[in-house]
C-alpha cells in the first residue's frame, strides 16, 4: 500500500494564480480530510469528505474547493492564489473519521504564494 | 467550539529521561477522543497514543503513557527513557462524538532531546 499521497511537495504561485492539490489514497478509506498547518497554530481543518459524493467545510475553508468524485481522490483547489494561502497542506484519510479512528497523513504540499 | 491548548511551546529533554508534554482542551461534553501526533523533522504526521474520554484507565504504548484527567480537561502526554528519535513536534488533538468528523489540533511543542 503506498498510503496516502499528495502532490506536489512543492510548489510556488503567483498571487491571483489556480491550482490543485492532488491527494490519493489506496486504503478504502471513506473520510478524507484537508489540513493547513501554519507556525503557532497547529494543523486547521480546511474541508472533508465521508464519502465519494460528500463535502463539507471544516475550520478554515475560505478560498479552498473541493470535490470527491471517487473512494480514492480528494483533490483541493485554490482558485486565486492569495500569500496568506502560504502554507504546508495535509491530506489525510480513515476509515470513518469518528471515534478514535486514526487518520493517516500524507507527506505535505508547501506552498508558497508571492 | 472546541479548543485545545498546548502552553509549551519548546520543550529540552536529556537522553535517557523523562519529559511530561502538556494539553488542555475545552469542551461541555463527556464524551470524546483526545489524540497525541508526532511530527518529525521529515514533517509525516504519525499517530503517537490516543485515549477515550469515557475509560479511566490512561492509555500506554511502549514508552509513552498519558496522563488524563477529565474532570480538569487535562492530557498530558509522558514519555520515558526519551531517545534522539524522539526529537520532533508533538501535537495534542480532540476529536468530538457529537461532531466526530473534525478534529481539533493544539499549536503544538517542539521537543528537543539532548545527547
């Protein structure tokens, strides 16, 4: 099982700019999550899935859209780049994403927006 | 809304010893999940120690043990016989029954293990 994979690991953008973050996992999980991490605050829940079909927004979604079209794929998409979007994005997957489930993390996105 | 608070931002340990990484969260329910992350330097989350709110007894894996105690929302993380490996970012994390989909992470500590 390759886990979960994101790419790329990084990346810069242009303020103004449109990208995807592509995320996959091979796990059957039916939760995916989106994460940012930044220094001071921890990792904020950006949007998440419980299933193919199924979004719904987390903590910090503003800027950020998402879509599950498949078990597998959980891609983000920035559709204009600002420098605060300037961060570490994690995906991540499990099996439920309730009770004490564990969620596994892919290796990160660093994104830098100028 | 649920908050977790970590109040160490940095914490040195010697090889060898022993080091208690703090959490507090706030929350009105009484039942719930609470979660220790490491982060290493290679930045992969792994799962370190998890606990449930309605088991007293604290949860142990190998040389990590927390320490929980609901009534003061507390959950202290205790890792023994510390190793270089264990330098890293450790984060505390609350998950919900009632909004079980999210789960809230503290600002984390950054432990430093010194040989």
């Amino acid at each position: 099982n390759a886990g979960v994979t994101q790419t790329p690991k990084f990346q810069v953008l242009k303020t103004g700019q449109s990208m995807t973050l592509q995320c996959a996992q091979d796990m059957n999980h039916e939760y995916m999550s989106w994460y940012r991490q930044d220094p001071g605050m921890g990792l904020r829940l950006i949007h998440y899935s419980v299933g193919a079909g199924i979004t719904d927004q987390g903590e910090v979604p503003n800027g950020y859209n998402v879509s599950r079209s498949t078990t597998e794929d959980f891609p983000l998409r920035l559709l204009s780049a600002a420098p605060s979007q300037t961060s570490v994005y994690f995906c991540a997957s499990s099996y439920t994403g309730r009770g004490s489930d564990e969620q596994f993390f892919g290796p990160g996105t660093r994104l830098t927006v100028l | 809304a649920q908050t977790v608070t970590q109040s160490q931002p940095e914490m040195s340990v010697q090889e060898a010893e022993t080091v208690t990484l703090s959490c507090t969260y706030d929350t009105s329910e009484s039942d719930y999940y609470l979660f220790w992350y490491k982060q290493p330097p290679s930045r992969q989350m792994i799962l370190v120690i998890r606990q449930e709110a309605y088991k007293q007894q604290n949860a142990t894996e190998n040389r990590f043990s927390v320490n929980f105690q609901k009534a003061a929302k507390s959950f202290s993380l205790k890792i023994s016989d510390s190793q270089l490996g264990d330098a890293a970012m450790y984060f505390c994390a609350y998950r919900s029954v009632e909004y079980g989909n999210k789960l809230v992470f503290g600002a984390g500590t950054i432990l430093r293990v010194k040989s």
